[in-house]
C-alpha cells in the first residue's frame, strides 16, 4: 500500500483519506449522480503544494482530478483511487482598482468575486450563480449576462499561472508562453493546473433585469415571438428563456438583462413586454450585484442529482416550436425542464484569437432534469435523452463545452469546432501523455492514449 507521509511532509496543507473525517463530504461533487471514491483529497494551500502532489502523483502512478470548489456538473472534481487536487482553500483576491485588473486563486467563486469587483463599479463576466469556481468556468469560456456586451469570461482573463504536467510554474500571457497563453483561454484544465488568474475588469453597476412568465399552455406562442424579436435586438440585451415548474403547474419564463442606457432598455424591451399579458412581470432597475447574486443552477436546498444534454439551435422553427411543445409539458419530476440563452453581438458572432470554440448566434439550449429520489434516475436520463435527440435533429453540430457530462470525444471536438487540431498540438507540448485527462479531455496530437473519463 502507497503512503502518502512522504506528500505529507512536503506540502502546508491537508491530505484527507478514506475513513477520515470530512471525506465523504469533500469528495462528492454538486452533481449527486457523480459517486467517486479518490484514495486521497489533497487540500491545497498553495502553488507549491500542487507542484508537489503533481510529483507524487506521477511517482506513484496515481491519475489526478482538479477541483477548485465550484459545482464540477459533469463530475471531473473527482475521480476514483485517485488524487483530487483540491484548490478550493487557494482564495486569495487582489484588485488593483485604476487599470481594472483583479487578480484570483482559484478557490475563488463567482459570488466572491462579484461582491468585491462591484465595490468598485465594475465587473468579471461571469454567470449568475454565486457558488461556482471562478477558474473552471472561465477557462472553458465562462458566459452571462454581460457577454454580448463586453466577451466571454476568457476573453477577459489577461495573464495565468500554472503548474505543467512536470510540476514546472509556467507564466502564460501575450509575452510569456503565447501558445499556452492561447490554449487556456477556452481550452479548460488540459494544460495544467492553473493556480492564479488575472481578469480586466469592466464598469458596469446598475441593470435593467427581470422575469417576464407565462402559463406552458403559451409556450409555442411565446417562444415564436421571442424569435422574431431577438433577430435585432442590441449586444447589451442579455435573454435566457426557460421551462420551469411552480406550484400546480409549469411556466415559460423569460429572463432579461439589459445593461445599457435605462431609459433605451425601457424602449427596447417595451414590445417584449407589451405584446401578450403575461403572469408576471418583474422586469426593474437594480444594482448589477443584485442581479448576480439572485442567480442559482439548484431547484432547491439539499443534494441533488442532475443530468443534462446540451445544443446549439439556430432558430425555433415551428418543428422546434412542436418538439419544445410536447417535452415541455410533462417530465419525469418536477425539477426537469428546458433552458435556451439566445447568443447574438460581436463577442458571439465572430472568431477571436483564442481557443473558445462556441461563438454562435442563436441558442444555448440545455435539457435538464433533476431528482433526489433514486427511483427517478432512470426515467429522468431517458426524458432527457429522447428530448435532446429530437431537438439535435435541428440543431448544429456545435456546443459548448461547460454544458457537457460525461460524453464521447466527438462531442469534446464539436465543442471546439477548427480549434481542436492547434489544441491538440499545443497539448502535445505542454502534457505529451495525457497527464490531464479527467476534464472534457483534448488528446495529444500523435495520442494513441485513450482514457476512460
């Protein structure tokens, strides 16, 4: 039997193991339906902690998982008889206020940031739910409401730190490592563990957001005039529609963000707003921070599983209008549903220099279902299936790679679209034998390796 007294000694933080108090709560992930058992969770204190693990991990022959604290939806935090690098005590934050620039660990989560960032006015962006990782959401891309108007969360990261697959302290930005520099923004954990981030920052304080909801009985009606209005509306409306329960029955509910002038977003958003009654309407003025912090990708208090697939829709036509009509109404709990955001702007209409792949006007769409009654498993994945099926026979190839699970390589590629084959080059480079693997992976080119996520 391994020890891990020699790890032990060599790092400031804390090694839990199975039997240990505190490590079934650490090694379950937000998603209940993931149920791993690594053989130790190393939290980390520090840079040179996770250099050290990385060395003992490979000594030992030991695959590792990274987890900074967030949700890990599809389950890559942790992984079975082996190392969860944990980061999630790794939260130090400095702002540097007049060049708009804030520097993280990566245990910081979006609320954190959020709180201190909007101190000053101003902004990372970064989706509505407070308790996810900041780092993995936004090396994968990291989307919300301000990203039609100011770029995906990568777009905005400026220098990173990370610890290479030989446990070397790599430096990346435009200067320094421009390839790995590249590869990051977008292109998740395959590179290496990333143990500090550093964000422009962007002014925004006050919104113009709420819900507009209506009985499911109109939803054909309401998604069809929401595809006729967003065809022009400006980059700084932001639009999520979504199928959610509430007592009795299920409603259409469409979220808005407008972060421009308040009296445009007034104008803009009268038609919207005007052309059916809606159930209720609590669209308002608000601090931005307000906004953030009413976010939550939970339908309640407890432990939760949860499986989702996901898409791109370019339109709702009436034969994605019919498929959402007949899913939508029904479901195998309560908790399931359908959630679109419509994607539009330049930040998503055009290639940028980076290894974010999923620039697409038109819907993020993602079908979800959520259970605490294990009874619910199997009927919640096949609801889920089936509609996702449906709907992907009018949907691109494209999606994005945060709303993967536990899917196929081809489904890690479309997520990449024609920034796959330079990824897989650079992670030849930077990780030649797959040492990160347990992530939505991105096989070495020249890889004969293949790794069971």
């Amino acid at each position: 039997m391994i020890s891990f007294q020699q790890l032990a000694g060599s790092i400031n933080g804390e090694i839990v193991m199975p039997g240990d108090a505190g490590y079934d709560a650490l090694r379950r992930v937000w998603n209940h339906d993931i149920d791993l058992k690594p053989a130790a969770i190393v939290l980390c204190k520090s840079a040179d902690d996770v250099a050290s693990t990385i060395q003992f991990a490979h000594k030992n022959d030991f695959p590792v998982a990274v987890r900074s604290g967030g949700h890990s939806f599809a389950g890559h935090g942790v992984c079975d008889n082996g190392i969860v690098v944990n980061l999630s005590n790794m939260r130090r934050l400095q702002i540097d206020v007049p060049a708009r620039l804030v520097t993280i660990e990566p245990g910081v989560r979006a609320g954190e940031l959020d709180q201190v960032a909007q101190a000053f006015g101003l902004a990372v962006p970064l989706g509505s739910c407070p308790t996810v990782g900041v780092a993995g959401f936004a090396l994968s891309g990291g989307n919300g409401s301000l990203t039609t108007k100011f770029g995906f969360a990568c777009d905005s990261l400026v220098r990173a730190r990370v610890i290479s697959a030989d446990a070397d302290i790599i430096t990346a930005d435009q200067d320094h490592n421009p390839d790995l520099f590249w590869a990051l923004r977008g292109g998740g954990g395959n590179f290496g563990i990333v143990t500090s981030l550093e964000f422009r920052l962007h002014h925004v304080e006050n919104v113009l957001s709420g819900h507009l909801t209506y009985p499911i009985s109109r939803i054909k009606e309401i998604l069809h005039f929401l595809d006729e209005y967003v065809q022009s509306i400006p980059d700084e409306l932001y639009i999520i529609a979504t199928v959610m329960p509430r007592p009795g029955e299920r409603m259409i509910d469409i979220g808005v963000v407008w972060s421009g002038n308040p009296e445009e977003g007034e104008m803009i958003l009268s038609p919207l707003r005007s052309f059916a009654q809606p159930t209720e309407d609590s669209i308002r003025a608000k601090r931005y921070l307000e906004e953030q912090q009413s976010g939550s990708d939970s339908p309640g208090d407890g432990d939760w599983a949860s499986y989702r697939r996901a898409g791109h829709l370019p339109r709702l036509t009436a034969e994605v209008l019919d498929v959402i009509g007949d899913f939508a109404r029904g479901g195998p709990t309560e908790n399931c549903g359908l959630s679109m955001i419509y994607w539009h702007g330049r930040w998503c209409a055009r290639d940028y220099d980076n290894a974010f792949g999923f620039r697409r006007v038109g819907y993020e769409y993602w079908v979800h279902s959520y259970w605490q009654d294990p009874n619910k498993r199997e009927k919640s994945y096949r609801w889920v299936d089936d509609f996702h099926a449906l709907l992907q026979a009018h949907a691109s190839s494209a999606v994005y790679v945060n709303d993967l699970g536990r899917e196929s390589a081809e489904r890690v590629r479309n997520a990449y679209g024609s920034k796959y084959e330079r990824l897989a080059q650079i992670k030849a480079k930077y990780d030649p034998d797959n040492f990160f693997h347990i992530n939505q992976n991105i096989e070495p080119e020249g890889s004969t390796r293949s790794d069971s996520l």
